[in-house]
C-alpha cells in the first residue's frame, strides 16, 4: 500500500515549521516553535510528533547553500553552524525513513508547482521577495537542482557592497530591507512623510509593509522608494527572463503583496528591457500558496523520488 | 541496424556549415559556404551533399532564440528572415528523418559534454566570448533548453544601451566587440599604444586579437582595456555560479585564448564575488572543442532524442 504522507520542515528563518502534507499537496497538520540552538533535537521532536507508518519520508527546506551531492547544508546566514549538523543521518537513524533536503525558495517552487500558480506550467521562475531575495526555477517540470540565487546577481557591477561580499547585488536594491533602509535614511536625514505618524517617532519600528500603507495613502517619498526597488526588480526578472525564458515568472514573499506600486513598477521595467520575444510570452504572476509553497514542495520531494 | 551518423548544421554567422557527425561527437566530413539569402535552399543542397541512408537525423543550431515549443526561429540578429523559415518541414520533407534545432551557443554546451571539456560532468555552464556573448547550461547531464542569453544580463542597471534594447548588458562590456570599441576610442582620441603600428594608421582594420596581441607585448593601454573587460566577465561569471552553481565554466570562442590577461582578471573578478563555496566547486577551464562544439552537439541533439 502507497504511504499517504510526506513530513516535510521549513529551516527558514525566526521560526521552524513542520506539517503533515499528503501526496497531492494538501496541507494535513501544521506545528511551529521558535527556531532553537538545538535544531536537530527540535527537527526530531517536530518530526516525532507527526510521524506514523503512513509517512513516506521527510522534506527539509533550508534558507541556505545546499551541497546536493552531499545532502548538506554548506552555509545559512541565518543559521550559522547548520553546516555542521547531518540531518539525513539524524533523520533516518530515527524515523528509518528517506530524508531530502533542498534550499526554500527552491522547495516554494516545487511547491507553487505542485498545488499553486505554477500547476500546468513546466517552465517558470519564482522569485521570493522578502526581507531577502531568492528563487527557484522549474524545467520541464521539475525542480532544477541548482543554487538559484537570484538575490546575489549584480546588476550593479560598482554599486553598494552586499553583506555577500558582492557589489550592487539585486538584494540591495529591491528587497524589503532594502526598501525599508532607504524609508529611514529619508527620515533620518529630517524628510517629511506620513511614515513619521505610523512609528511614533520611532523610525526604527517601520516595517516595508508600512512603507506600502503610506504610498497606496498617496505619500510621495514611500511612492518613489517603493517604485525605485521596483525598477530594480525589473532589471533582474528582465536577466532571469532572458536567461530562463520561463512562461512564467512567479512572485511570493511579502513584498508581492505590494503589487500595485512595486510590482507593477517593476513589470513595466521588464518589458522595457527583456528580449520582446521572450516577454511577450512570459506570464508575471503571484503565487497561490504563499507561505505555505515551502511546506508543500519540500513534501512533494519525497513523493517525487 | 543503428544508423551512424547526424548531420549538423551550424547557422551561427558569416558562413554556412554543415558536417557529417558520428555519435561518438567525431566528425567525419565538413563542408562550408558563405551564408546565402536563399537559406532554406542552401541548407537543403548542403544536406544533400553529405546525405546517405546511415543518417538518423539533422541537428541545426542557429545564432538567435529558440520557440522550443514550436522549434522554430524566434528572432536571429544575424540572420533577419530566419524567423519565416520552416526548415524543420523543409528538411523533413526532403529527407524525410527527424530535425532538431537549438541555439548556436546551446549546441556548442551540448557538443563540450559529449567530446569536449564537459565530457564527465553534470552541471556547467559555457560561455562563449567573441563579438557577441552567449550561453548554455548543462543540468544533471543534460543540456538545458532555455535561452541561456547571458550576454544579455544587465550587470550596471544604467549603463551602457544595449542592440537589444536593455541597458548595462554583459555583452556591451566584455564582448570582442567592446573591447575593441575602446581601443579603437582610446586612438580615435589620439591616445599612444603599439597598436597604431599594427595597422598602418587605419584603427578601423584592428581586432580584438591585436589588442590582445598588444597587451602581451606589454602595451599598457591594451592590457589596461582587455582587464577591464575581464572584470566585467568576472562580474557576469559570478552571476551565474551564484544562480547555477555549476561543476564548471568552460568558456570558449576568441576571446577565450585571451587567457593570460582577460580570463585571468575574470576569475580574480569571481573569486571576489561569487559564493565563496560556491566558487571554491567551481573550476574555470578552456573548451576542448572550440570551434567545432556547435556541430557536434547540433549532432548529439539527433541521437540524443
């Protein structure tokens, strides 16, 4: 009899998430705890918690560099030491059950693949817009194993130094943190905005989201901040398109959700620089599954192998 | 009985060429015409000339985007027309065997894996440097069906306009042509360089191989041109081991025998930019092929079907 479920684990960010999804992409259960320094005794915990003789395997998406021919995870800024910590030995030696492991954003586009905006697509992009900048590509229908780093692509050869070590990457310039340094610096310097009554004062307490607040509120300066990170988000999903030729470029992350100003300032840009052949047949897109895109393709790893 | 041999057809630039290939990737005879207005025609005669029954296909690869879905021609800079041509009917009908068509760039990836620098590998990227810039990528031993334009990948957001249309592309930066674009501004404005002898007086006779052939005898305006050029490769290389994470990068085409200079400075460039663990896997090597890469994988891509 076919195992029914797949438990896949969200190694993202502030928190870790685990859920019970079933082969088609459904999400089942879903737990969540603070990430802790002891991360492989919480994935087990998670994952004990969870599991039955109906799981087929576990699904780990990590924000970071993942050595496919290893299984391992090479370097997470926002873990530092995963490196060390072998979850497909910890895993299986527990549960005696196929461990996968794949970067997030990668994971979000297998899982927009399987149940979301990607579904009867074979060719597409997602670009994950948030605080940070990832991505993930599908080819012929299938997750590309590649590092899809798209945040970390200059498109700026001399412009601001990234904590990468790279100059004038797309992540410096049209992602939530960069749009939210630029809204305090303008603050900072004494600048007038609606943004001052959203903080108390406090600029420190801004958010990207308020930044969006104040520009669909017809303040000038977030308009402008919004609509620069938007171009520059152009000139990347214009590299990606003439690169990739996707038919669609998905877009997911908090940022997305600022479609009528950034994005749509970032579509025009597009279409201004990509190939026209290559535009003209590319679909920009949100997607469906939003927070959950991680969850569900990284559980969709385990049924596909 | 297996049929021996794919006949490829190389549609790239000022010639028309055309091979009998076997499927080991050694080509057996070659025969070449400068490019005619009748293409369709000339293809059709060509292929005759080395047509027998131990042919199992005809693979072309053309210098423009591919519509894979429809193979045909989208668009060609070189070849304007080409995108009327229906060679995949025109050559069936004749010869009656399957045809296959790729992008120039994309055959040549394909053709390094089977018989050249890629023989072995999984995953590597070609880049190949001469008057224009393009790509192809190899996945999971495969040759990835994308428009892999590369040299159309903005890295200064503001810079330079672009034939196609974009500003800052790679190509404009650290193509043959840019280079001697600059050397041929830097005399126009009555600059000092050994490369005024090398062509009587008239800059409009130089190549990028005199600029080369300049810096190696220690002409500091030239080697200061091809660094600089070789920088920005470095910046485009880093792009794509950030968004690939290939094996390799193999790079070929004129360019690449300007080593010493060029290609040394990208990968100094890289080595800056890129992933550290990222380029630590990496290796940066010369095709083995060269010039022939495209009709041996226009070739493979018969046999491969």
């Amino acid at each position: 009899m076919k195992k029914k479920y797949a438990i896949a684990i969200d190694l993202g960010g502030t928190n870790l998430r685990c859920a019970l999804v079933s082969r088609e992409g459904t999400i089942i259960r879903k737990i969540k705890e603070p990430t802790s320094n002891d991360l492989l005794n919480s994935v087990l915990r998670l994952t004990g918690n969870l599991f039955s003789d109906e799981v087929l395997g576990v699904g780990l998406g990590v924000a970071g560099l993942i050595d496919r021919k290893r299984s391992r995870v090479l370097i997470s800024p926002n873990l530092p030491g995963i490196e060390h910590i072998d979850f497909i030995t910890g895993i299986h030696e527990r549960f005696n059950v196929p461990v996968h492991i794949e970067n997030d954003a990668n994971a979000a586009a297998f899982g927009e693949l399987i149940a979301g905006a990607g579904k009867g697509l074979s060719n597409f992009v997602l670009f994950t817009l948030g605080t940070v900048i990832g991505g993930g590509f599908i080819c012929n229908g299938k997750l590309l194993g590649v590092s899809a780093e798209i945040g970390h692509m200059s498109i700026d050869a001399d412009g601001e130094k990234c904590l990468c070590g790279n100059n004038g990457c797309l992540e410096s310039y049209a992602s939530a943190r960069a749009i939210l340094s630029k809204a305090v610096s303008f603050l900072e310097k004494g600048g007038e905005s609606l943004l001052k009554g959203y903080c108390g004062g406090n600029f420190y307490k801004l958010t990207s989201e308020d930044v969006y607040r104040a520009a669909l509120d017809g303040d000038m300066p977030a308009r402008e901040i919004l609509k620069t990170a938007g171009r520059y988000l152009g000139v990347g999903m214009a590299n990606i398109i003439n690169i990739m030729s996707p038919e669609a470029v998905v877009l997911t992350g908090g940022l997305a959700e600022a479609w009528d100003i950034y994005v749509q300032e970032a579509i025009k840009e597009t279409s201004r620089r990509a190939f026209r052949d290559l535009y003209d047949r590319v679909k920009i897109i949100p997607s469906t599954l939003t927070g959950d895109a991680g969850l569900i393709g990284s559980a969709g790893l385990v049924f596909n192998e």
